[in-house]
C-alpha cells in the first residue's frame, strides 16, 4: 500500500514543523494505541508516536489491531485542517508491528544450503519441515515425521470427503506452521474443527471463509490472498490465534478475540457475553482438552 499510494515516512519532529507541507498526502507514522474514542460511526484514536500524542480520525470500523496498548503502524492521510498543526489526520490503513515483524522474518534471505538451495513456500504448497529451524537443538522434522500419519488419520475422521493430496498438505500445514509460530497443533485442529469441520470451501452467512474461517478483512491485512487455499488460511490461522495469545496471555480471552474480535474483549474486559462467543469458546477448549487426554 506504501507503494500504491505513494506513501512517505517522514519523521514526527518533520510532519510537526511542516504540517502544510504534507497537506493532501499520505505518509506513514508508527506508535503505541493510547485511547479510543467513538460517536457514531466515526473514531478518534490517541497515538503516542515517540512522545507526541496524535488524534487520527476514521469513518468506518477500526481494525482488530487498532486496540488500546497496541503497538501499530499506520498509514494517514494529511487532511486540510492540517495547515499549522497536524489536527486533521485520516485513517487509511493499520497494521501491528507484531504483524510487520513476522512478515519480515518470513522476507528476510535465508543463506542457501550447500546441496540445494532453499525454496521458499508458495501459497498452492505447504511448508516443507526442512525450511524449520531446530529450537534448542530439538529437531522439528524429525518430531512433524513421527505424528504425521496420526494427525492424518484424526483430520480424515474428521472429514472423510477430502482426498490424500488435501490431507498431505492440510496436516503439513498445521504441524509446520504450528511449529512456527509455537502454538501446539492440537489447538489448531481443534480451532478449524470448530470453524469448519474441516472443509476447505467453508463460507459463513456472514462471509467467513476457509478451514480458520477468515472473514474478508482480516485476510486482506494478513496479506491472504486465497482464503480458501488451506496452506494459506492455516498459515493464517496460526499467526492469528499466536498474536492473540501473545497479546492475553489466556486460551479463553484468546478464542474469544478470534471469534468476536479484540474490540469486544476490551469492551467487555473478559470473554463477551454473546452466546455464539460463549459457546464457541466452550466448545474449542473442550475439543482441545480432548485431543490432549484430558
């Protein structure tokens, strides 16, 4: 978007001292969330961007990491009351810089081996369990090798129609990525069972789609471009459920933001009261207890 739009990334102390200068334009700032403010259908959010505080107005719905505490980086637009201070800022787009971190690790070259050198995964194609790096000389590959066929076999229970290609990957994909990004893979199959039973093709009533049921907006900021491709909405998924537990620190507050959102955790300082919320989080731990014998 940076490139589309044309997009700068002046520093704070230059947009102050030159307001005008950045009328019409659309440039880049990063902060921390401060506060929140709503009326209507509009909001203001209070961005602390290294010591000065910012107010930047949005017509529509706040994304998921605009929460407050969060750590973001947004793209503004310098509107015309802007002319002595910047007191006219419009939202654009936003993102986490938990979210911009993990891109670009996934971005950064990697050195290639001796023997072959290293392809990087493409959306029609799972992670290989050679691209995974050991954590404290544990071997991934030699771990995702011994539970492979019977993480196979529970997700074929769980829907008998998919074939052994979709089943190679789907089972790939949880074991890898939950490797990845540290989140155990009975909470990722217990997260899609719920979701979509996994059935690859899953779509909602309200437009939720693939084996995480990812709605439209969230797959967009997460850079999916195929929500129905399963490597591409388990990678999702799991990035997803790992931000949520890194920001809470709590399974149920966890599923709860994956399911309503991270607004409605906040707005009800806990698990929200909806019933579908409720149950869905009953429902998810209760399969995940179950998956881990318990």
């Amino acid at each position: 978007m940076r490139k589309t739009l044309g997009a700068s990334a002046p520093q704070i102390a230059g947009l102050k001292g030159n307001p005008s200068g950045f009328v019409g334009k659309i440039v880049e700032i990063a902060g921390t969330v401060t506060g929140i403010a709503k009326c209507g259908d509009t909001a203001s959010v209070i961005l602390n961007c290294a010591g000065e505080s910012l107010l930047v107005k949005s017509s529509g719905e706040l994304p998921d990491c605009v929460a407050t505490g969060s750590k973001i980086r947004m793209l503004v637009e310098i509107g015309e009351g802007s002319i002595a201070s910047l007191s006219d800022l419009e939202l654009v787009e936003s993102i986490s810089d938990y979210e911009i971190s993990v891109r670009e690790r996934q971005l950064a070259p990697k050195p290639a081996p001796a023997k072959k050198p290293e392809v990087a995964p493409s959306p029609s194609r799972p992670v290989a369990p050679s691209q995974l790096a050991s954590r404290g000389g544990f071997d991934p590959q030699a771990r995702i090798r011994e539970i492979f066929v019977p993480y196979k076999k529970a997700i074929a229970r769980f829907n008998p129609k998919l074939k052994d290609d979709q089943l190679n990957a789907i089972t790939n994909s949880i074991l890898a990525f939950s490797w990845n990004y540290q989140v155990d893979p009975r909470l990722v199959v217990a997260i899609i069972l719920t979701e979509s039973g996994f059935k690859p093709n899953a779509t909602s009533r309200v437009g939720a789609m693939g084996l995480g049921q990812l709605m439209p907006g969230t797959a967009r900021g997460m850079g999916v471009a195929d929500a129905y491709d399963p490597v591409q909405n388990i990678e999702a998924s799991t990035r997803l459920i790992r931000g949520h537990l890194e920001r809470y620190g709590d399974i149920q507050l966890a599923l709860s933001a994956y399911n309503a959102g991270p607004g409605a955790v906040r707005k009800y300082g806990g698990v929200p009261p909806y019933r579908e919320t409720v149950n869905y989080v009953q429902k998810v731990t209760a399969l995940y207890k179950a998956l881990c014998g318990r």
